[in-house]
C-alpha cells in the first residue's frame, strides 16, 4: 500500500511502497530500483540472482527496474565453496 511520509513540520512528504523480500514485509521509497534495494541490503548485485512476482530479473535490468506496490521479490544469493 503506497502512503506518504515526512518530515515533522517540513512540509516534505515522500511515497512509501510496500514490498515483499523474501517473504518478509518491507517499505521502500516510492521509484526504489531492484540495484538500490540490492545496496540497502548490503549484498553485491554480481552475487544474487533476482525474482520479481516469479519472473527473473536479469541484471543488465536491476537499475531499470523500479519496484511497485505489492511486488513479491525474492533474493538468492550464491556461495563458493570447495
């Protein structure tokens, strides 16, 4: 559910979108990207592979991609070992 916050007595209001990460509930600001959700994980985009509502989201992609209310994403991040 997208709604507006601000600051107290500033005057400035910012959307907010709701969004799914890996079946935990998240608010994001309104026009978040998969890349800035990515960083505000702290997780390296050359390191995870991205759903979006079931569809891959390909990389080259991840900075195009703006999140919206209600999106379902899920976050998988690969591991080396040997």
């Amino acid at each position: 559910m997208r709604r507006c916050v601000g600051g107290r007595g500033r005057g400035i209001s910012r959307g907010v979108t709701d969004i799914v990460v890996n079946g935990r509930s998240r608010s994001v600001p309104e026009d978040t990207t998969v890349a800035e959700l990515i960083a505000e994980l702290g997780l390296q985009a050359e390191h995870v592979a991205v759903e979006r509502n079931r569809t891959i989201v390909p990389r080259a992609e991840h900075a195009r991609t703006v999140l919206q209310d209600g999106d379902r994403i899920e976050i998988v991040t690969f591991v080396g070992g040997g």
